[in-house]
C-alpha cells in the first residue's frame, strides 16, 4: 500500500493499524530550531482521545506519545528540532478484536472493507485496520508540530451542526468550544445535542456533523494560482480525513445563490495600506493565494457506519447476508474530527508556509513600488 504521505516540504507519514501493536507517524522537512515540549503534543492528542464522553467510543486508549527522533533537549527545558525526521509513536492498549470475530468474512455498509478487498485482495476486519479513524491520532501529533512552524497563526475548530440541528450562530462564543464534550461555541445548543445524541446512541444508530474551522493571522501569499491553490489543499486534506465526504471554503455551495455584488468582498485601505475586506465570502482565499483575511473551511462527516441496526450485505463470496456491527463506536464520530480538521489545517499551512519561503522568500511583498 503507497500512498502514505501528505505534503510537500512539510511531509508526514503516517503507520500502524487500529488493532496493531502501534501507530505513528514521521514528519520529515520540519525546520530545525522549533522548540517545543512533549505535553504540548499530548494536549492536542487529548482533546482527540476516545473515551472522554458518553458520546464517543468508549474504546480506552491514553495515547501516550513517545517522540523516538529528530529533536534535542534544549537547555531551557522542552525540546528542539535538529531538521531531521521527527518520529512519533502512540501504542494501542485497548483493542477488541473478538468483538469483529463475527463479521469477518462480510462486508459493512457504508464502510471501506468491500473497496478494501477489491483493490489489495485482502483486508483487516479488525476495526478496519488503515481506514480506522484510529489513525488519525498520528495526524493530531503532527499537527501540533505543524502549528509551531507558524508562529502569529490560530487554527481554531468547532462543531457546528448534527444531524438537521445547527448551532445559532448569533450566540458563537469561542470560549465555549472547551467547556462542552461536543467542541461546540453555542452554549445554547449543548443540551439540544445532548438529549439528542442519547437517543441515537441509546438506539444503537449513529448520525453525520458538521465542523467548521477558522485560521487567523496566516499571512498574505501562501499559496499558488493553478496547481498548488491553498484551498485545493485544505479541501483534498480536510478530505483525506475518514468519512469526510464534503468540504466547502467561504460561502462554499452558497456562492451559487448569491449575485456578483453580494459575493464579492470589498475592500477599503486598512493599516500600512493593507487592504481591509469588508466581507469575507471567499474565506481568505482568492486565485489559490490567502489574502490575510481569516480562512474560513467546513467539512461534513458522515454517519459512523459500524450501527448495531441489521443490515443487508453480501460476503466476500458473494452470499447475501445480514450484518451488524458490535463493539465500541462513536454515535458521532464527527466530534472528535474537530482537532483532526485543525491539525490537518495546520499540516497544509506549514507546508504552504515553507514552499512560500523557499520561493520568494520573508521579504515584506507589499506595499507594492509606486
């Protein structure tokens, strides 16, 4: 299997399956000099840690991660990149692999194991081995490794929607986003997911979300106007994300019903004769180049597809069947998607960051000659 790598300068390879031994991940090209601790790793992989609400998987894993290369004790305390491959490793402690014993030989609708088999002739029933979202814990360590490349930048998520029920955007409270098991900014919806979500994880079922991220301070010009555009790689990493199956930048699917004059954002000078927007439809991104005006992404998770509701399939010799899923599943896996969505945020934005650098430099592109 090819295909494990993400990025170009700053590029993270990620291993390991949801019921092997380990997972990991090795960030190559990171710059040397970066100081950091090992607990700033871990918070970011805590905020993703299943078995922290009723909520989410009751799966038990700490994810404790060990950093085996690449780094330095700096005398200060933490640690320093050496610009050598930084590797990381998160044990699995708490895997069931009994509990997929009955579903072996089917396929799960609505999961990957049929297009599995289809391509490599094979695949791991045990939780779905690579396409687990079990791997995305390695992609949170490397966000957070990402993030300090980008020193001046937030990268913020948020839970947005379940189901057909959306927050109100008018009581949005950031403050709010860690005081609720959902990552949610409106106090106001909590009980609302809350007596909801019960009932889907009472009934065995399982529903879709979505997650909005904002990325404030990313500097004018990352990014490139054909085939290196900024938000195509948001999208196609927001996208490599499991069950992910829609991302949109700025207004997104509602710039088609908008007119021209409500589209587009008008500027007026702001400080040092930048230009100010008055708007933000594009969501800091116009021609593939961020205009320094906050990113702005969402992307839709569908529903967790191991339910316990018997549905009809079809076995690996194609037999028609009935299956369901036992075990431990997120009745909406797209809350822990939020630090996933941000770490691949900053993933992409450290690469562009670097790729900018090494094309024109940290020479100040504005304001332009006279």
């Amino acid at each position: 299997m090819s295909f494990n790598t993400f990025g170009h300068l700053f590029r993270v390879t990620t291993f390991g399956e949801s019921h092997g031994p380990a997972i990991g991940c090795v960030v190559d090209g990171c710059p040397p000099g970066l100081r950091f601790t090992q607990d700033e790793i871990q918070e970011a992989l805590d905020r993703r840690r299943p078995g922290t609400s009723r909520f989410t998987t009751q799966r038990r894993e700490p994810d404790e991660v060990r950093i085996l290369s690449g780094t330095l004790p700096h005398a200060d305390g933490g640690l320093v990149t050496t610009g050598t491959p930084v590797a990381m490793l998160i044990e699995n402690v708490d895997q069931r692999s009994k509990d997929y014993a009955d579903i072996a030989g089917s396929y799960r609708p609505g999961h990957a194991d049929y297009a599995y088999d289809a391509k490599y002739g094979i695949r791991d029933h045990r939780g779905g081995g690579r396409s687990s979202a079990r791997e995305t814990a390695t992609r949170v360590a490397a966000g957070a490794l990402a993030a300090k490349v980008l020193p001046g930048v937030t990268v913020r998520g948020a839970l947005v929607q379940i189901g057909e029920i959306a927050i109100d955007r008018d009581r949005w409270d950031w403050n709010e986003v860690g005081n609720n098991p959902f990552f949610c900014p409106d106090p106001g919806t909590v009980p609302v997911w809350t007596e909801y979500l019960d009932g889907i994880r009472k009934a065995g079922s399982s529903i879709g979300a979505v997650i909005e991220l904002v990325a404030e301070g990313v500097p004018p010009g990352l990014g490139a106007p054909i085939y290196a555009k900024l938000d195509a790689d948001i999208a196609g990493a927001l996208m490599s994300i499991n069950a992910v199956k829609g991302v949109e930048i700025g207004e997104g699917f509602n710039a088609a019903r908008l007119t021209g004059e409500a589209n587009a954002d008008e500027m007026r000078r702001g400080n040092e004769g930048r230009p100010a927007f008055m708007s933000n439809h594009a969501g800091g991104i116009l021609g593939g180049i961020a205009t320094g005006a906050p990113i702005v992404a969402r992307f839709a998770v569908k529903p967790t597809s191991s339910i316990l509701t018997p549905r009809h399939t079809v076995d690996k010799f194609g037999a028609e069947a009935e299956i369901f899923t036992k075990g431990r599943h997120d009745p909406c896996v797209g809350i822990r998607a939020v630090p996933v969505g941000e770490a691949m945020l900053w993933c992409v934005l450290a690469d562009h960051a670097l790729r900018h650098r090494g094309q024109v430099g940290t020479t100040p592109r504005w304001p332009a000659e006279p």
